[in-house]
C-alpha cells in the first residue's frame, strides 16, 4: 500500500508543536501584577465612594429627623396657641364670674395647679416665664425645667360645646349675660340653652424638661412638655416631643390706643413678663401674636461630628456646645384669632 502524499497543507510536526507552545501559555508575572494594581485602584474607589455615601445617607437621615421633629413640634403647639382668648359666645374674659388672679383667693380646687388660681386665670389667657421655670408645680420626674428657657401657657375653652360633666371645669359662655366657671354635671342657675352654652375649659403650660421617656442613665434626652388641664379636676404632666432643649417665646403687642390709626398692627415683640403686657398699667395694650423658636437637639450622639455652631435667637445667645449631638433651631410667627379686646 503506498504512503499518503504531502499535498503541504499541514505544518511540520516541529511547528505544530510551537503553535501548541504558543496557544496554552499563560499571562506573564508583570501583566499580573499590572492588572492586580488596576483591580486594587478600582476596588478602593469603589469602596471610598460606598462609605462617603454611607455617611451623606446617615448626615440627610439625621438632618431630615431633626426636621420632622421640629415641624410635628410646632405644629402640636400652633392650633392651641392659635385659639388662645377664645371663649365660646363671648370675646370678654372680664364677662366670665369665677374667674381669678394669682392675688386673689383660691377660686376652684385644682389638683396639682402650678400656682394660686393658675387654671383660671383667664385674664391672662395668654402667658409665661422668660428664661424661668417659675411654676409651682412640680416638673417631669422631679428632674427640674431646663435652665433659662422659657415657659407658655394658654389658656381657652374648647372648639365646640358638649354636655356638662361631673369633675370638669367648664364655661357657661352666654351672649347676653355673664358667663360662669364651674364644675359639676349640672348647668349653673339662670342660663338658657338658647342664648349660652356649655365649654371644657383648656389650660395648657409648655415648658422644657431636661429629661423625656427616652432618657437613659449614660444619655438623658430632653424633652418638650405641656401641663394640661384634665377631668378632676388636676393637672397632668405630658410629653409632647423628645429632643426639644430649648423654647423661647415673644409676644407681638399692639400698644395703639383704641380708635387710633395705627390700632390692629403689632408695633413691637416683647419677652414674656414684660412690663407692657401688664393689664394694670397697660390696659389697652393687645396681644396679637405669638413668635416661638424651639431648639431641636437629635437623641444620640454622632460619632466624628462636633456642633461648633453658635446659636443667637430670640434673647438667648449661647456658645458652641462642641459635643456630638446634632442641633437645628426653627421659629414661626403664629397670629391669634381671638386677640384681647381693649378693655
């Protein structure tokens, strides 16, 4: 049998097997340690952006809690402040028998009022302390008011009138007559149902604890309060928000006479206490707003951040904490439907 011809179209066996050389080698210890040097640049970008984007997530999350908080504060306090002097049939509080001041003898037995006819002292349905705790009753937890801000109380019946009902205070507010504090089931003596009607009293007393429900023994967490008028009746001790650490308060006065052109328009904000809002001396000066600056401070310390700022508002001007807690200080200006009348 005679042997296949070469027709040439197959390599020598010599260059085949350098072709087969060629084709199975690997990469060289200088490409590896190149593309080793480029994966490790790529990874540590990779991980410098994932970490830089880890601490803007947590810095916008901590900044957007801290305005969360500020807006449900504000707006807790707004619709009462808000509906301060309001009376039910009557815009007078000098109309309403019963009623009494800190000089005058106790007038109604509240349970933990926080002063001498504190409760019903509508005169001043509007009031507070300025950078002073300066209530008799007892703050949160025995712990004390934080120090040097400031304290609100309104004072107002509620929205609509309802049944009377036993231990409440409550305000027969009348059209064409005097109306009446009193507690009880029953409506007082000489009162139609046609021309009056039958209001729960609402006192409330904002003040700023330097503990919360949150507070643990390593990290107390500050807190705005209310005292508040219930059913007894007594006055009760209540959380609005934690991380509140500070409140301060201004009122907007009109101190125009009556029938004068500049009458209805606030001329001034004043500190709570101050001599012009005095009825006594002042009478025809008005009451027509309410400016409110709260400080929110977050409930935990962050790691690696320092508050440097200093915070200048209100009457307070305080220097930098330079701690880990983060701070934002909002403020609004809340206009009063119901303001005093001229006496």
């Amino acid at each position: 049998m005679s042997k296949p011809r070469d027709l040439g179209l197959l390599p020598p066996p010599a260059q085949r097997a350098s072709f087969r050389s060629r084709n199975v080698s690997g990469m060289t210890l200088i490409e590896l340690m190149v593309a080793l040097a480029i994966g490790s640049f790529l990874l540590l970008g990779a991980v410098t952006v994932f970490v830089q984007s880890q601490a803007a997530f947590r810095v916008n999350e901590a900044s957007a809690r801290l305005q969360e908080n500020a807006r449900f504060a504000l707006g807790a306090i707004e619709p009462d402040i808000r509906m301060a002097y309001y009376l039910g049939l009557t815009t007078r509080p000098d109309r309403i028998r019963g009623r009494a001041s800190p000089d005058d003898p106790v007038a109604f037995a509240v349970g933990g009022d926080c002063g001498p006819n504190w409760t019903v002292n509508l005169d001043a349905a509007i009031d507070g302390t300025n950078n002073v705790y300066g209530w008799s009753c007892t703050p949160y937890a025995g712990a004390g008011a934080m120090a040097v801000s400031d304290t609100l109380v309104v004072r107002r019946v509620e929205e609509a009138p309802g049944a009377p009902a036993p231990n409440r205070l409550q305000v027969q507010s009348a059209r064409f007559q005097e109306g009446e504090l009193f507690v009880g089931p029953d409506v007082p003596e000489g009162y139609s149902s046609e021309t009056s009607a039958t209001y729960r009293l609402v006192v409330n007393g904002y003040y700023v604890s330097p503990t919360s429900s949150l507070s643990t023994a390593d990290n107390p967490v500050p807190s705005l309060r209310v005292k508040t008028l219930i059913d007894g009746p007594r006055i009760e001790d209540r959380e609005v928000l934690p991380g509140v650490e500070d409140m301060q308060v201004q009122f907007g006065i009109d101190t125009d006479p009556p029938d004068t052109p500049g009458r209805g328009a606030i001329d001034r904000y004043v500190n709570p206490g101050d001599p012009l809002l005095d009825r006594s001396t002042y009478p025809d000066v008005r009451v027509l707003a309410v400016r409110v600056w709260l400080r929110i401070r977050s409930e935990r310390p962050e790691p690696d951040f320092t508050d440097s700022s200093s915070y200048a508002y209100a009457d307070r001007n305080d220097d930098a904490p330079n701690d880990g807690y983060r701070r934002i200080v909002v403020s609004k200006t809340i206009y009063l439907r119901n303001a005093r009348p001229a006496s």
